[in-house]
C-alpha cells in the first residue's frame, strides 16, 4: 500500500462580484468553509492556474461575466495507503466530494509519495 498526492481541480460559481480578486478571495474561502464543517482541513485549496492560449505563461483561472465568477481551484489530499493511482483519486474524490456536493471535481495529478513525505 502506498500514499498519493492526489491533485484535483474544482469549477466555483460565485455569483455578484465584479472584480476577479474578491471572486478569488470568496471561492477560497467559501471551499475552505465547507471543507472545515465537514472536518477536512487537511485538504489544501488554492486558486488554479490556466496557460495563456498565446505565450503559454499561466494566470489566474477566473473569469467573471454578467457579475458572476467561474473560478477554477486546486484541491490537493494526501491519501494514504491505496493500492494504486485510481484507488488514490477514488478515495480523493470521495473524501472531497462529500464536503462539497454540487461542485465539479476532476483528478488533474496523482503522485506517489514517500512513507516521510506528509502534509
């Protein structure tokens, strides 16, 4: 049995801001809110990145339209003792999901990690 890194990428809809930091500052603090009461704070949430089309330099993954944000986040999860990668994400996905029902989730990486490496 070994542990994973398991990264997963979450789609956030807030709805009445006009500026991409406050659509960052609440998607982040919302997710995080919703993982607390659930007791996942071991989950770490952060603000996705997205390649610029043209050169390739990554930015923010928000956009806003008609006063409401899509802003795309980074979930990460150390899982421990799976049986392998797809053990690991299903795990992750489970454990992620069930705190934050109606929220897209895909596994974006999955990392073997070592017996010392924990978060």
């Amino acid at each position: 049995m070994t542990n994973y890194l398991v990264a997963m990428e979450a789609a956030w809809l807030v709805r009445d801001v006009s500026d991409i930091d406050d659509a960052i500052g609440v998607a982040v603090s919302e997710a995080g809110k919703r993982l607390n009461d659930r007791d996942k704070e071991y989950v770490e949430v952060e603000v996705g990145a997205t390649p610029c089309p043209a050169c390739g330099e990554p930015f923010d993954s928000a956009f806003i339209a008609a006063d409401t944000a899509l802003v795309g986040l980074l979930l990460e999860i150390t899982v421990f003792n799976a049986d392998g990668e797809k053990h690991a994400s299903r795990i992750a996905k489970s454990e992620v999901g069930g705190a934050l029902r109606d929220v897209p989730l895909s596994v974006i990486d999955c990392i073997e990690t070592d017996e010392d490496d924990t978060r």
